[in-house]
C-alpha cells in the first residue's frame, strides 16, 4: 500500500513539474515574440500623388516610354515606362514612383515627402 501511495505522489509530482515548465517556456516565448514584432515597425510608406503621376505620365511619353494617357493612376503600362526610365537612367529597377525616381525626373517633391 506505501509503494502505491508514494507511486501516485511520484507520478502526481511529475506531471505537476512538466505542467509548470510548459506554461513557462510558453510565457517567455510570447513575450518574446511581442518584442521582436515592436521592433520591425515599417516606417511610413513613400507615396506620389496624382499630379506626380501625372508629370511622370508626361515624361515618360515623351521619351517614348508609355504610350496611354495621363491618367494620374500607378497603372501597369505607368510601372512598366517607369522600370525601363530606371534601368536607363542608372536607378534601382522598382517600377515604382519613389523618391529617388522623382527627383531624378525634377518633379518636385511634397514637403512630407522631403523629410521621408
């Protein structure tokens, strides 16, 4: 009857043990998880307006680079005319209106988008 008794105890402890270790790994995994996601915060998104589209729009037919309209909007033919101004004009291939783009077309930059 004591081997029984000091079995159940044993048994009871152990799983009392294993139980409190895995409700700690648990814990400081979340808490670890947490600080690592604060810490890539993305910072904000470079954005070009409708006029900047525009005037990039313009360019970029003039130089025989998109055929559509001026519509103002990032379309495909307007990311496609921007990759092909980038590669020739030395930039990072993006197919994107981003800061470098513009001021390498000499389309003047908002006063939010300066201190990005």
């Amino acid at each position: 009857m004591k081997k029984l008794l000091t079995l159940t105890l044993s048994l009871s402890l152990l799983c009392l043990c294993s139980f409190a270790a895995s409700a700690q790994d648990s814990s400081s995994t979340s808490k670890t998880t947490s600080s690592s996601t604060s810490t890539k915060k993305r910072g904000p998104i470079f954005r070009a307006n409708k006029e900047q589209v525009n005037q990039a729009q313009a360019i970029l037919k003039t130089r025989g680079l998109y055929s559509g309209d001026t519509t103002g909007k990032l379309d495909e033919p307007t990311r496609a005319g921007l990759r092909e101004y980038q590669k020739a004009e030395g930039l990072k291939v993006t197919g994107t209106l981003n800061k470098l783009t513009l001021e390498k077309m000499s389309i003047q930059l908002t006063d939010k988008q300066k201190a990005m």
